[in-house]
C-alpha cells in the first residue's frame, strides 16, 4: 500500500531506494542530516575487542529546546536534566547543545485553491528563512502538496536553486483532472500524503538535524495516508515537525469544505514530532513565525541514552525530559524500538 502511494504521487521524480543505514536508533520527532551517523562516538566500554567498530543501534537520540519565562535557555548541562523513557529514569549518556550541527530542512508548500492570495508570501517568506538558516553543510527540499504531491527542488545547499523551485509552485485547484488518490472527485488537499513521503521516502535515511515546516491552512482531504500514519512516519524519521496556519481571508469555503484552520490534527502533527503550531495569520506574520523557528533551532540540545529496555521490538516507547522546576522542554514524545543494521 505505501510503495503503491509512494509510486503514484512521485511518479517521475528521482527518489532513492531505501537502503540498511546505520542508524543509532534515530526513531521518532526531531533533527537533521550530514554525519553518517547521528549517533555520538560510542563510549569506550561499547568498542568492541579485535578492533572493529560498531556503532550501538540502541541508543536513542533526541534534540528538545528549553525555556522557562526569560525565553530560551543556552548553558543547561547534563546534570541539569533528567530523561525517562515510558517513565523509567534512564542514564543520560551524551549531553551536548547543537545549534551547529548540519541540518536538513524540508519545506512543504500547501498549493491548493484556497492559498490562492497566499502563496506569493509564503515563497518570499520561505526563500528568506533558508538564506537565513542554510549554512555551507546544510541541505534543503521543497514540496508543494494539492491533489497531488510533487518534489519541486531536491537536496541542495544553494539557496538560489531553493529560490528557482520556490517560484515553481503554482496553485492547482484541479479543474478538469482526476486525483491520484483514486477519489472520485479531482479536489483535495494531500497534506498528510506529503509529510509521508518527506519524512518516510526523504529523511528517514538521513543522519543529525530534521525539520519538516508545512505552511498550509491544516486542512488535509484525500490523502491515503492518515494522520497517525504521517505522525508515525514523521517519529520513525526523527524529524521534528513546524506547521505555520496560514489563511486566505479572500477564500470563500462553500461546498462543505471544512475551515478548521489546523485544529488538533496540526497540534497533534507537530506536539508528536517535537515541533509546534505558528500562527501565520494571512502571511503578515510569516517572517515572525520563521523567525521563531531559527531560534528554536539555534538553541537545540542533543541528549542520547541506551535504553534500559533492550528490546527490539517495535513498540512506541514514550519519552518525558525534564530540566528542572518552570523549565518547558520542547521534544518528540517518544520513538519506535525498530531493527536497524551495524556497521563496520
């Protein structure tokens, strides 16, 4: 079923397979990409004897941001935080803050009829933050999502190539075509097929920093995918998820298209994921909510722990951090204990 829906919205683009990586367990909500590995160098007691390396594939690593009243805390160290996984206290192995470790950034662009008087905004608003934020090893992607879900630039560093595909996107209302999703009627708005296939088919193989940001008005019709699919996705990719609503006032929603301007299905997107809802407004506030995210980023901490539950079973294991009394932690909830290979 996903490799059916992963070939019809795709069709024609260049995709990789997806092949074994070294993952050290990166299962769910947020981070990046570069490093072969996320994982931190293993300690000295996890080397192996005979002199061959392997990295451990259990250990879990997860990125959160702190604050309390005063805005965003920069100098926590490890002592400072705690991290227990389906509440058992766990030992906190690596504890570093990550404001320059490579990131990958997916933007996801909501091109449907109802952004018609937006789209413009979100470009140029989209175009400024990844000159703000792309660094020399960091790598973007752009996506717009309608009735269907089109790749418009690949992986690049070049914040003039991310611009030429930003200024590819145009509104599709689907007038006169049939949808890929198989529904009888042309209209919809795949948002949850396109974080799958960002998070399952892009990210998941990618190492560090992820961040997905959708600019959209939430509302999703006719995905394959539903949303604790596209949530579960997001997790197993550990890619934090942003989602700035946006609106157009001009737009009439008649025809029993339902206006819920996000709603919990985007709370439930982004709180899952270790990201958050930004209020767009109608595009003023566009360069505000980016804003808020670089900052965000920009105060990231690594934390990674071997789980006391050694168990490869599949099973979402929840996480809770914890850095002291009126301190807000922004992280994933958990992580899925999925099989990944070792490497040499």
């Amino acid at each position: 079923m996903r490799a059916l829906l992963c070939a019809a919205l795709f069709a024609g683009l260049s995709i990789l397979p997806v092949l074994p990586v070294a993952h050290a367990q990166e299962a769910p909500s947020p981070g990046g990409p570069p490093p072969a590995s996320a994982a931190p160098p293993p300690a000295d007691d996890d080397l192996p004897q005979g002199g061959t390396l392997k990295v451990r594939v259990n250990l879990v690593n997860t990125y959160f941001s702190a604050r309390d009243k005063g805005g965003y805390l920069t100098g926590l160290h490890k002592d400072d935080c705690q991290v227990f996984e389906n509440k058992e206290p766990q030992t906190i192995k690596n504890f570093t803050q990550e404001k320059n470790l490579p990131l990958t950034i997916g933007i996801l662009l909501d091109t449907s009829g109802s952004m018609q008087n937006v789209l413009p905004l979100e470009k140029d608003a989209a175009a400024d933050f990844l000159r703000d934020v792309i660094k020399p090893k960091d790598e973007a992607f752009l996506i717009n999502f309608d009735i269907n879900v089109d790749l418009l630039a690949d992986y690049t560093n070049s914040t003039r190539e991310l611009r030429r595909g930003l200024d590819k996107a145009e509104i599709n209302t689907g007038a006169g075509t049939g949808s890929v999703t198989g529904n009888s009627t042309p209209r919809g708005t795949l948002l949850y097929d396109a974080v799958y296939l960002a998070t399952h088919d892009k990210l998941r193989q990618e190492a560090g920093r992820k961040v997905v940001v959708i600019l959209s008005d939430g509302d999703d019709q006719g995905s394959q995918v539903k949303l604790k699919e596209a949530v579960e996705a997001a997790q197993k990719a550990n890619t934090i998820v942003y989602v700035i609503l946006i609106r157009d006032s001009g737009f009439s929603f008649g025809g029993g298209y339902s206006m819920s301007f996000g709603g919990g299905a985007m709370d439930q997107l982004t709180r899952e994921t270790g990201g958050r809802v930004i209020n767009g407004g109608n595009g003023k506030h566009l360069d505000e909510a980016f804003q808020q995210i670089s900052d965000e980023l920009r105060t990231q901490y690594l934390l990674s722990y071997t789980p006391k539950n050694p168990n490869i079973d599949g099973t979402f294991r929840a996480i809770n951090i914890t850095c002291g009394n009126g301190v807000k932690i922004q992280s994933r909830k958990g992580y899925y204990a999925v099989a990944d290979s070792t490497t040499e």
